[in-house]
C-alpha cells in the first residue's frame, strides 16, 4: 500500500489551522521538515497552482491536495486530521473536510505520480474509514490507524461464517485441481485471504482476488494471492462481476483466453462466500475474448477503461443532485472521433495541460461527475486524457432500422463505435444500465445488483 511506503509517523499530524489555505501551508511544513531538500515557498507555490486549477476534494470530508515539483527526488505524504473540520470550497460537495492527504513527488515523474494518487484515493474512499479516522486524538493514533486500513483478520470471528468460508474455498480448490483451471478467483474482501493460509491445496496453483479499488501492482498480501485484481463492483450481482473481472484480467494477462477459472463469491460487501461459478472463458465469453483482443490492438490503457466503468457505475448509484443522470463517453481512437464530434457547448477541458486532465487523477472525478450533468459525450483519449464534454456525436445512423428502440445517447454509442476503433461507454438514465460498445455490438451490460 502506497501509505505504508511514503507514509511516515511525523508526516501523520493533527491539524490545527481553521482555513485551507492554512492547512495546507501546515501540511507543507510538515512536508519539508522531513525532505531538506524541499523549498516550502516553491511547494506552496506548486500547491496552490493546483488547487486554483481543481478542487481536489475526492468524496465528502476528504481532500487530495497534490502537486509535482521540479527537482524533488521521488514521493512524500502528509496526512492531516482536523477534529473540527475546515471548508474546502467545493461548489460539488459543501461538507467540511476533516482528513487531507497530501501528495507530493517528482516533476519528471508523472505517470506514477498519477498512479500513487489513485491508489491512495482508493484508501481513503473505504468504507466507514473517515468516521475511525476521525476518533484519533493525535498524530500517533492516526498513522496507527492509517497503516492498518487493511485488516489482518475477517471483520467477523462467527465460526459458522469462518467454517463456511473455508469448506466454500477448499471446494473451489478441490474442483480447481480436478478440472485443471487456470486460476480461482476470489471475488470478495482482502482479508478473505486469512482463509488461504490454512487451506489445502496444491502449491503451483494461481489464486487472484478481485476486489473494489485494488491497485492491480500493489504488494502480494503476505504471498497468499497470486495478483489482485480492481473491478467496480457497487450495487452489481456477483454475476455481473464476474463478466468484469473476466474482462479485466484478460487485458491484464492474468487469465488466459483458453483457460477454465472458478469463481468464488458471495453477496456484495459479504463477508459469507456462497457461490462456486465454473468460467470456461472460451465457451462462454467469446464476445468478451474478442474485445480484449480488440483492446490490447487498440491504444487503449486497461487501467483507464477501468476507471471510466468504476467512474460510470459511481454515476449509475450516486446519480447527481439527486436524480438519475446518463452519460456517454468514447473511449480511444481521438484522431477518428474527433471528426465525428463537435461541441454543444463551450468545452470545459479546453486549454488545460494533459497531466491536469486525466481521467485516473482522482480529483477529477467529482469534475467529471458534475459535467455529466451536461448534453453530450465525454472524449476520452485511451491514456485518460479528456478531451472533451459536453460534446455532440454527429453521423448519419443506418436507415435498415438496426437502431431501432435505442434512445439518442445508445444510438450515438453503437454508431461512434462502429465507426471508428473507440470503445463507447453508455451510462442510461432510466435504468441505470452501464453498456460497452465495440464495433457497434454491445459487449458488456453492468446493470444494478437485484439479489
């Protein structure tokens, strides 16, 4: 985990300031106490460029204040707590922020630097963790708590839940064996891995855990999983989050188009595992197989579809301003899709450097949120950059009635993905159905979890 690494125990602080900019002036302090290399005035310079460019709170009470800066030799975090909570200025969330994490690191180093912020952001969007957060009474308790987001042991120590667990995995083991899968894959929360440590099973066997928000290059957990996988999996059924996670671990090269995986999962945000799912990938998910194939052809960056499914499955349960909203982004191609665009309104992504606009920075992510509100499409180029939104698909739809019962916003998906190498995702405002096109098919359909 990024914050056991960059992370240390005076970098972990109570706040004392009243103000943003004070906290984050604090923050800066407490920064370059610890790197003497730092040069405050230019950090707080950097800092506040930043946040003039994008407020950089990521969920309520909590903000992300980054920058790079020119001639610092890798990454630092301060993490600060204010008990009493300080107004950060949001236009998208007026709550005042209580924990701000800031991340400082290498100019030169960009794409990391991108790649930390995620990953810390998806520490601090756990469930419930602000509200422990905000039970420490100083610094010491804090970086306690912080490192140990990530608990050792089952949030439940019922014996009925530990025995089922553990006979559900050994079965999935036994039939793992007997059917020569590829990989058993654990759909479930990181901690189901204390299950693994006691369970018989053959040593060359590949486990992989799939679980929300999980950097895919974090650490092995103490050599239990293989790899890790991140899916969106909010208010989906275990179904459905087995088609993403098939999807996601084939562009990643952790399962193969050939191979036979079982699936092990329970209810969402479980802690009881109930379900042995045999995956025969090659029988069973062929349109899958092929828009893998298509993705790792095309100049899209896996880690960025992840990010627009995790962003428009968000969308689907959250909606904005309390209703339902539904969005289309294109994803890929830019050259081809920029001829079949124009803007419905003034580009709000206009002008700003490509670092400043990237879909994986997890302070866009309210932005992107807000400005679905708007007509039109998300552009987005397969790195994350976004181009642009608010922007209008122009092209003739086919007259042989193929697109007939699709509203405007699906039409313009198959029709920009048939026309073009771009991945179209749909996001319906009536159902809340998220939807991938690909060469005008629908691929993929993530809908709300009934169970």
């Amino acid at each position: 985990m990024p914050l056991v690494t960059y992370l240390k125990p005076e970098t972990a602080v109570l706040l004392h300031s009243q103000t943003r900019e004070a906290v984050l002036e604090e923050l800066i302090q407490v920064v370059c106490r610890t790197q003497p290399g730092l040069d405050p005035e230019t950090v707080s310079a950097e800092v506040a460029h930043r946040e003039g460019e994008l407020n950089t709170c990521i969920s309520p009470g909590i903000a992300l204040p980054h920058a790079r800066i020119a001639g610092m030799d890798g990454f630092a975090v301060a993490v600060g707590l204010s008990p009493t909570g300080v107004a950060w200025g949001s236009e998208q969330n007026d709550d005042p922020v209580h924990i701000v994490a800031m991340v400082l690191g290498d100019e030169n180093r960009a794409d990391e630097h991108i790649r930390i912020l995620g990953q810390i952001a998806s520490v601090f969007t756990q469930q419930d963790l602000l509200e422990r957060l905000k039970q420490c009474t100083d610094g010491a308790s804090l970086y306690r708590q912080l490192i140990e987001t990530e608990p050792s042991r089952p949030a439940s120590d019922d014996a009925r839940t530990d025995a089922q667990n553990r006979a559900i995995l050994q079965q999935a083991s036994q039939l793992a064996d007997k059917l020569s899968a590829g990989a058993v894959i654990v759909l479930g929360p990181r901690h189901i891995g204390r299950y693994l440590r006691v369970l018989d099973r053959p040593a060359d066997q590949s486990w992989l855990l799939a679980a929300p928000a999980t950097p895919r290059d974090r650490p092995r957990e103490d050599g239990v999983f293989d790899a890790m996988i991140s899916i969106p999996s909010r208010g989906l059924s275990g179904r459905q989050r087995v088609n993403v996670v098939v999807l996601i671990g084939l562009l990643n090269g952790l399962i193969r188009g050939d191979d036979v995986a079982i699936c092990v999962y329970g209810r969402e945000e479980a802690q009881l595992l109930d379900t042995v799912h045999v995956v025969d990938l090659r029988h069973q998910f062929e349109e899958l197989l092929l828009l893998s194939h298509e993705i790792r052809d095309s100049d899209i960056a896996p880690e960025v579809l992840y990010r627009v499914l995790q962003l428009a499955n968000d969308l689907a349960i959250e909606g904005r301003e309390g209703h339902p909203v539904g969005t289309l982004f294109t994803l890929g191609d830019y050259q081809q899709v920029a001829q079949y665009t124009h803007q419905i309104v003034i580009n709000p992504f206009r002008g700003y450097a490509a670092e400043e606009k990237n879909i994986l920075d997890p302070s866009l992510a309210e932005t992107i949120k807000e400005f679905s509100l708007l007509d039109g499409a998300f552009v987005v180029c397969g790195d994350g950059e976004v181009m642009a939104a608010g922007a209008c698909v122009q092209m003739q739809f086919p007259a042989d009635g193929s697109m007939s019962g699709l509203g405007t916003r699906h039409a313009a998906g198959v029709a920009i993905s048939a026309a073009t190498q771009a991945l179209a995702i749909v996001l319906s405002q009536s159902t809340g159905t998220v939807s991938v096109y690909k060469s005008g098919r629908r691929i993929l359909a993530l809908s709300r979890s009934r169970e």
